[in-house]
C-alpha cells in the first residue's frame, strides 16, 4: 500500500507555512530531484560503460547528455545495506546494515528527512520485497519520506512467497505520481527490480543463440551459486550458462525500455536533477559464483552505473572514483540544503581525488565477513580467509593476488579504512541493529539472503 508519514507531513505544513509557496533556497540548483537505483545492475552490460551498441539504448542516451562517472562503486552487494549507503551517506557497518535481515536505525538522518524537514515533497516508489515497509516496524528505509508505494503482489517464478513488481508497473506508478505533482517541489524515488532473478523478462527482450558444445552447470540446493545455478534462478530445466546470460541482459533490455518511458516524461521538466544508479551488480560466472550477489565483493558486485544529468550539471565522462556515499551530498548540494555528517562528497562540485571506497557484507550464517577497499589503483579484499590485494589496471578481473607481496600497501589500505570508519560514531551496534521478525527471516531466506545451506 502506499503509506504515509505522520512526520514528514507536519513538517511539509510547517515549511509550507513559513515559506508561503517560496521557490527554491538561494544555494539551489535544482527545484526536483529524482533518483533511479536498478537493482542487480552492472555497470559493464551498458552501453554507456561499453557493453555492445544498442544494449541500453534509453539510457545510453542519457548518458549522452549527463555528467557519466565510469569508477562508481556500491557499499555493499545486497540491497538494503547498499541503499543505506545511498540514503545517508554512511557506510553499512556503521548503520548495523550488515545485511537484507536488519533495518535502518532510527537514529540515522536519511536523504528523505532533510528533504521533508525542508518543505519538499518526498515519495518513493519501490519494487523489492525487502524493501516493503514491515506493519511492526519503526524503521527502515522509508525513514523520512511523506509517502512511500510498496504495494506490489506479481509472484516471481520458483519463489511463491516472494513478490515483486515488474518494470512496466514502476514506471506506470511514476508516471501516475509525476502527473499528480508536477507542479511542485519534490525528491522522487523510483527503485526498480528488473534485472534481478529469477531472469524473466519479456518475450520480445530474449535474444539466445546456444553455445555449440557448451558445458552445463549443475543445479544448486541453495542460494549461493558457487560453481552451480543458484536453486531459485533455475528455469526451464535448463543448465548452460548462456541461457541465464542471455535472459539477464533480456532483462536490462526490458528494464530500459522501461527507463526510457520516464525519461521521456522528465524530459520536459526543467529544473529537475535526475540521479541513475544501481544498488549493486551480478556474478555472471566470475570467480565461479554464478547468477547470484552478496557473496563476495569483486568489482562485478560493486562497479555500479552513476549518471546525473539536470540544471548546472556539464555533460560529460569522469574517472574520479566515487561511490553510494557521494549520492546524499551531491542531491542535497542541489536542492541548496545542508548535509548531515556523511563520508561524501557533493560531485557537483570538485570532484575528490586521491580516495578510497569502502564495501562492506556480513551474511548471518555464513562462514565468514567480507570488506573491501577499493583505491585508486588497488582494491584490498579481507576476510576469514585473509586478505587479497589487486592491481585493478593489470587486473582488472582480480584473478592475481598480490598481498603476499606487498604488505606495507595492504597495512595502508587497511589502516585508511579503519581510520575512515572512526570519522563518524556508528548509529548502530555493528551485530545489534534493529531485526526483522521470524515470519521476514523466512521470506528473505527464499530470496536467497538467508546464510548459507538453508538458503
């Protein structure tokens, strides 16, 4: 249902009261924002980041006429812990959003709060269960905004206790809003699921020619996808890798279809800054995990697609390594408000060199914790097992670990993100957020966020 917030109303009305229909701060330079997050969204499968041409044509085009950062990466491989990110600017271990099974703390100053507290409206358009408003929940991540759209019930295929709502309908639901208050102040957010399994998109989106001689995948009993097809994405009784490729990209080709319909309709919208983005991307087959996220933090869960294009925005392409932490800042520089404390940087202005960018999973059940950080070269991985270190432009698929070799960089790297993590006190006990109840554990567990065997 699309729930309101007794909060944010009465603090749309006491603004609106003290600002009599007053146009936007002198600081601002933009009087809407909308913000895009694609769940499940590599960077590499657009066109725009050199996926073949006419892979993403909608997006492609914005791209042409928006500020495009090509070293964008996510906090973290799961969703609600990634988006965390995005609302505030912190990273998940200091929000306890170590994964999809906890919530946002109610200390937390999210993007929606500042926005509202400010007079503007706020509402939000969601299409992942797991970010569904819980009734016996205080928080998550609809913290702050006036009103928030979870109402949803398409079933996903192998998952009859999951639902979710396809491209046509989010952006159906945007549209519908945006017709309603287009002549007002607001901060839209629009979080779309497709490309996420189980890969169905549209019969009109599958282009699949088998790979002669191809070598099948056996099917896996749980979630994980390690050296098999995780249970949930199995379709068709089929096991060659190319048919899941093909219908992941099938998927990104329906979901930009679908992008491109409210493009369209912002087009026209002047004054508008529009924020596109992913919460986090897939395996494909890489380090052997298949057609599956939130197992490992390698850049093809992390190197995510950030493109902004609106009032006072250059066109354009930046290398500057950036991040979800970048986001909150950058949109509230915009709208000419001020940021609570974030780890970010407004990428409006001077963009940050000399950076590094944390990510962050903690699976409840599984046998170990994951960090990363990614510098401007290197990226250092750490976990149970040990630390890896690798040279991203030698390496870029990170097959070669270095650490063995190079120990005063990993020390480096590892003490500028212990120091970067001291800069702001955590909002949250890192094992003691706020938790869902048993009957969401249980739906999670079926969307593979579970832990490990009884994913």
């Amino acid at each position: 249902m699309v729930r309101r917030s007794n909060q944010a109303l009465a603090a749309l009305l006491v603004a609106g009261l003290v600002s009599c229909g007053a146009g936007p701060d002198g600081g601002a330079s933009a009087r809407r924002v909308v913000l895009v997050t694609c769940d499940t969204l590599r960077a590499d499968h657009l066109g725009a980041y050199g996926a073949p041409e006419g892979a993403t044509p909608a997006l492609d085009a914005f791209a042409e006429r928006a500020l495009v950062f090509e070293r964008a990466f996510a906090s973290a491989p799961l969703t609600c812990p990634a988006l965390s990110t995005v609302m505030t600017g912190r990273l998940p271990d200091e929000l306890g959003m170590g994964s999809n099974k906890v919530l946002l703390p109610a200390a937390a100053e999210t993007l929606a709060e500042v926005i509202s507290a400010a007079g503007i409206r706020t509402h939000a358009i969601v299409s992942n269960w797991v970010l569904r408003m819980r009734d016996d929940a205080t928080v998550s991540l609809s913290q702050g905004f006036l009103t928030y759209d979870d109402e949803f019930d398409a079933v996903e295929p192998n998952r009859p206790k999951v639902l979710e709502r396809r491209a046509k309908s989010t952006t159906d639901a945007a549209l519908a809003w945006l017709a309603e208050h287009d002549a007002e102040r607001f901060f839209l957010w629009v979080h779309y699921q497709d490309p996420h399994g189980p890969y169905t998109p549209p019969a009109p989106y599958v282009r699949w020619s088998p790979t002669e001689g191809e070598a099948h995948l056996p099917v896996g009993k749980t979630q994980i996808g390690l050296g098999e097809i995780p249970q949930y994405q199995f379709l068709e009784d089929e096991t060659r890798p190319s048919f899941y490729r093909a219908r992941y990209e099938g998927e990104i080709r329906y979901f930009d279809h679908e992008l491109g319909r409210l493009l369209e309709a912002l087009a026209d919208s002047p004054g508008t800054l529009v924020v596109i983005t992913a919460d986090h991307g897939e395996s494909l087959g890489e380090h052997d995990y298949w057609f599956s996220h939130g197992q490992s933090l390698y850049a093809e869960l992390l190197h995510v697609p950030l493109l902004i294009h609106g009032p006072g925005v250059r066109s354009g392409r930046a290398t500057s390594l950036v991040g979800h932490i970048d986001i909150l800042p950058t949109i509230l520089g915009a709208l000419g408000l001020e940021a609570p404390a974030n780890h970010g940087t407004d990428l409006l202005g001077e963009l940050p060199t000399d950076r590094i960018v944390p990510a962050q999973v903690r699976r409840p059940g599984a046998p170990d914790r994951w960090q990363s950080v990614t510098g401007e070269r290197w990226r250092l991985v750490v976990s149970a097992k040990g630390q890896m270190l690798f040279d991203l432009d030698a390496d870029p698929g990170e097959l070669r670990d270095l650490a063995p070799s190079n120990h005063e960089l990993v020390q480096s790297l590892a003490s500028r993100a212990e120091a970067m993590l001291e800069e702001l006190a955590p909002l949250g006990e890192r094992a003691q957020a706020e938790v869902l109840s048993a009957e969401d554990h249980s739906r999670l567990g079926a969307l593979g966020y579970g832990g490990t065997s009884s994913e």
